[in-house]
C-alpha cells in the first residue's frame, strides 16, 4: 500500500504548494523566481475551481508534489479540453506511484468532467518524464510549441 494520498488542493495547502512551485519553477526548470504573488495567484485561481484545479500527493501530513489542470478549448474539436501544465514530484519521492497517482487523477476529473481529452508537454530533454507519458498512455502529437 502506498504511503501518500493525493487529493485536490485546498486553501490550507498555499504555502507548501508554493514552496514546491518554486522548487518547480527556479529548482527543476532553471527559470527565474518569479514574485510570490503571481505564483500564490495562481493557486488561489486553482482553488477556485473555474479556470483549472490542482491536486497534490500528501505523505505523512507533508505535500511531496502537485500537478496543475488549467481548462480550455480545442478549435479543432470544438470542445473543452484540459491542460496538465504541471507534475512536479520532490526527488526523493520520484518512482514511488505518486506520480502516477496525480497523473491519473488528472485524467479521473478531466473524463468526470467532460473534458474531451487531456493534453500535456514536457521539456525536449526530460527523458524521465516522457518515458512516464509513454507508460501512461500518452503519444506525442504531431506539433511544434512556440513562444514569445
């Protein structure tokens, strides 16, 4: 039996999940610190349900991880779709299930919720996530991602 839970983030949860977007965000994705109320801004937009949700992987009262859902349309299929923008496990909790578990609850409330698919990306040089998408399930699309 597994020793987390993951259930959905809840008001209590800011500042653990905050510490965990930083170690995301600055730590895992080499990106600048962004202010603490941008990153706090967008939890509380999460916990209110309406433009996305998170989830996070608990043990022994402690987060360990989180993954963030944000909701949005497909032109293409002229409907709602979900974006799993974020699955960030700490790294002594990596290849125990957990990510596993918040992967599945992802895709759990997005067929709950009807959601026509879920979608997600992963760094070009991630291996460890993309053999994870693979096991899941997931095949890469046929896109390129640009940015400004």
């Amino acid at each position: 039996m597994a020793g987390f839970t993951v259930r959905q983030a809840q008001q209590a949860d800011v500042n653990n999940i905050t510490i965990l977007m930083y170690e995301y965000i600055v730590d895992f994705y080499q990106c600048p610190k962004p202010p603490l109320e941008h990153v706090q801004g967008i939890i509380h937009t999460m916990l209110r349900q309406q433009e996305g949700i998170q989830f996070v992987a608990e043990e022994n009262g402690h987060l360990i991880g989180f993954a963030t859902l944000y909701f949005t349309y497909s032109t293409t299929s002229a409907q709602k779709i979900t974006v799993m923008n974020d699955l960030y496990l700490v790294e002594e909790s990596r290849g125990g299930g957990a990510a596993t578990a918040l992967f599945k609850a992802c895709h759990e409330y997005s067929l709950q919720n009807g959601f026509a698919r879920m979608t997600w990306e992963t760094a070009k040089d991630n291996q460890r996530a993309q053999r994870f998408y693979e096991k899941m399930g997931g095949e890469i699309e046929n896109v390129l991602i640009y940015s400004l």
